[in-house]
C-alpha cells in the first residue's frame, strides 16, 4: 500500500525551495530543510506547533508577509525581500491554502536564495562598467594627448625665446618635464584598456632583450645601474608580437632601474626547458617547452604585503606613476599563454619571473640549424 501521505511530505522536505507552512491560527505546520538553510535557523522538530511569531521573530520582514495571508490584501507573487538576519536576498510567493471548501485554512511561503543570482548579476553589471569606463578613458586620453604635446612644443618655442633668462628656463623645463609625466601616463592608460590583439610571428628573444636595456639605459634615472644579460646558448625563438614583448621587458627595467634609483644591478637571465617527456606520454604536450626570463634586481624589493597588488591597474608607490606598468605586462603575458610572478631575490631586492610558451615547430627549427652547422663544420 502506497503511504501517500508520507510522500506529500517527502515532496516538502526535499523541495530545493524554502517552504514555511502555517495554520490559520498561526502555528507552524511545515519548516522545510531548505527553509532553514536559507533563514540560517537550526532545524528543530518542536518549532511545529509553535507561532510562526517566536520562530521567525528574527526576520521582522517575513513574519509580516507571512502576517499578509489571513488578512483581504492582495498575496505577493514572485516578490523579493532582503533578510535582515543574514543579509540574504530571497525571491518568495505566498499562496492561501484553502480546504475543499474552499475555506481558508493555512498559507504557505516557497522561497528561494537569491543571493547568488544578485551576486552574478553585480559582476555583469561591474563588467560594463569597467568595459564603459575603459571606453571613457580611452577618449578622454586620446583627446589630452594633443594638447599635451601643444605644452611640450611651445614650453621649448618659449625657452628659445628667453635665451638670457636661466630662471625662465628652469621653469620652462619644469613644465616640459611635467607634460612628459603626464604624457607618460595617457599612452599608459591607453595601452592599458586597448582590446589587445597579437601579431604573433617568430621573434628572437635575445634581440627583444637587448632592445629593452637599450630603453632602459636612456631613462633618465637610469644613472649607474649596472644591466647584465644572460642568455642560454640553446634560446629558441618565440610566437610572439615583437612590440609587445619588448614593452613587456622594457616595463620591467624600467621598475627596476626607478627602485635602484641610480645606482645598483639588474640581471636578466633567459633559458629554455623543454617540457618534461615522460617515457610514454598519453597525449603530445601543447608546447615543446617553455622560456624562462627573470629580471632580478639588488634595489629595495617589494614588501610581502603589496605582493598581491603589484599587477593591479593604478597601484603605485610612486608620486607620479601610472601603477599600469605591471598591468600592462600581465596583460601581454597572460595573451601571449605565459605567466609571470614576483618574488624576493635572495640577497635583496625584487625578481620578476616571466614564463612563455615555445611551440614546437620553433624548437625543431633550432634543431635544424644545429644540424646544418655542424654539417658544415665536418666539411670545412
Ligand atoms: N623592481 C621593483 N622593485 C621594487 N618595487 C617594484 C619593482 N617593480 C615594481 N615595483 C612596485 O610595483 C608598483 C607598480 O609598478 P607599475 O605597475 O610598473 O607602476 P608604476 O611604475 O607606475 O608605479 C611600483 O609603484 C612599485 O611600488
Ligand atoms: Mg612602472
């Protein structure tokens, strides 16, 4: 014989929705287990029987819509409500429940957890945001390139002009130095929100290295910082936007020769390892190995705290940096499949570890040329 009457109940209690049934004289009927997961309440067999009043007591709000059901006014479909006791936001339905009679004899509340749903819709609408605001700040940048440049140009028109006046000058000179800073910034900015887009061919890393200490040797802290390159013998080529990458090193150096502040070392060493072949690998690994570069440096480091905050758009230490430098570098790693972190160097100071993929036609090809060479040499 099928016990009906326990299914109905099974039907309640394994609801994925709250569900809190009342009688009409304002004693509970059902708590189900969803019900008190979502109120955060301990479940407890004695709350049947009991005023909805002391049970919910907490939730002011519920106990009022509850309240709603014996009264003439119309019942809430579909409403939603914020719980005072957790902060939850839940979405809720409240129906009379009537006899054959079709006299009022309880009312039920089905309930469900929005909180999760509120919280992704809160990230979407950040995400426009964010998409809305990098489009705002993309113009505005672009139109205060222009005028910047203005400043630039007739600040060196005036200095030509005053020849005998080295007050004049260094005020002329302050400004132009000022525009450059603030120049520096715009063209950040503008990297930064640009959509990025690679134009990947295969790129000599050692020559992309090489550009960026030429760049960083011109800044103009650059002073006595010593800028030692080390690469392996056997580096392959990388698939990669040639541009891109150098702006990647050259942010590097840039940070490092700023926190030595005119006197100290950076060392940047590059290698190759292919990626571990296990006797019998299940499938071919995507890439044939990975290149490993670390700029090192013997300046102040970077304290553990800020560690986690280094690679966020505007965080900087910096009275007139742009804190996208490193946003920007995470940026092009993250496009080009690589990675990169922070760590102190052992001895003093800050080591950035940059990893890039190497796919494997270009390690076959320094296979090849190997080959060639040695060819060549046997003949000779
Ligand atoms: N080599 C380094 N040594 C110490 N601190 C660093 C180094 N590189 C970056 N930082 C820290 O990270 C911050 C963010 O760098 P970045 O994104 O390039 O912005 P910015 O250079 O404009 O400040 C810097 O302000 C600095 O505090
Ligand atoms: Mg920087």
């Amino acid at each position: 014989m099928v016990d009906r009457e326990a299914f109905y109940r099974n039907v309640v209690h394994s609801l994925r929705n709250g569900v809190i049934a009342i009688w009409r004289d304002g004693s509970i009927a059902v708590l189900n287990d969803a019900a008190y997961r979502i109120l955060g309440l301990d479940a407890d067999p004695g709350h049947v029987g009991r005023s909805f009043h002391d049970v919910l007591g907490r939730d002011h709000d519920l106990v009022d819509i509850l309240s709603l059901a014996f009264t003439d006014a119309e019942l809430p479909n579909r409403a939603e409500l914020r719980l005072r006791s957790s902060g939850k936001a839940i979405g809720y339905t409240l129906s009379r429940i009537l006899d054959r009679a079709g006299t009022v004899s309880g009312a039920a509340l089905l309930f469900t957890d929005l909180t999760r749903v509120e919280q992704l819709e809160e990230r979407e609408r950040l995400r426009d945001r964010l998409a809305a605001l990098g489009e705002m700040a993309a113009a505005i940048a672009h139109e205060v390139k222009n005028p910047l440049a203005g400043i630039q140009v007739m600040a060196g028109l005036l200095k030509r002009q005053l020849p005998d006046s080295p007050d004049a000058h260094e005020i002329l000179s302050d400004i132009i130095t000022e525009a450059k800073v603030a120049n520096r910034i715009v063209v950040d900015v503008l990297e930064f929100v640009r959509p990025i887009s690679l134009e990947v061919e295969p790129v000599s890393l050692r020559g992309v290295l090489d550009d960026a200490v030429a760049t960083a040797r011109s800044h103009p802290r650059a002073g006595h910082t010593h800028i030692v390159t080390d690469c392996a013998a056997d580096l392959p080529d990388l698939d990669a936007d040639q541009l891109q990458l150098r702006q990647v090193f050259t942010n590097l150096l840039i940070n490092a020769t700023e926190a030595l502040d005119g006197a100290g070392h950076v060392w940047i060493t590059a290698s190759y390892a292919a990626v571990d072949g296990s006797p019998e690998p299940v499938e071919p690994p995507e890439y044939a190995g990975y290149v490993t570069v670390e700029v090192a440096d013997d300046g102040p480091g970077v304290p553990v705290d800020v560690t986690d905050q280094l690679f966020s758009p505007f965080f900087t230490t910096k009275p007139s940096g742009s804190g996208l430098g490193l946003a920007i570098v995470r940026k092009i790693i993250n496009a080009h499949d690589g990675r990169i972190e922070v760590r102190p160097r052992a001895g003093g100071g800050a080591t950035f570890g940059v990893r890039l993929p190497v796919p494997h036609h270009l390690v076959e090809a320094v296979r090849v040329v190997d080959g060639d060479r040695t060819a060549g040499g046997s003949h000779g």
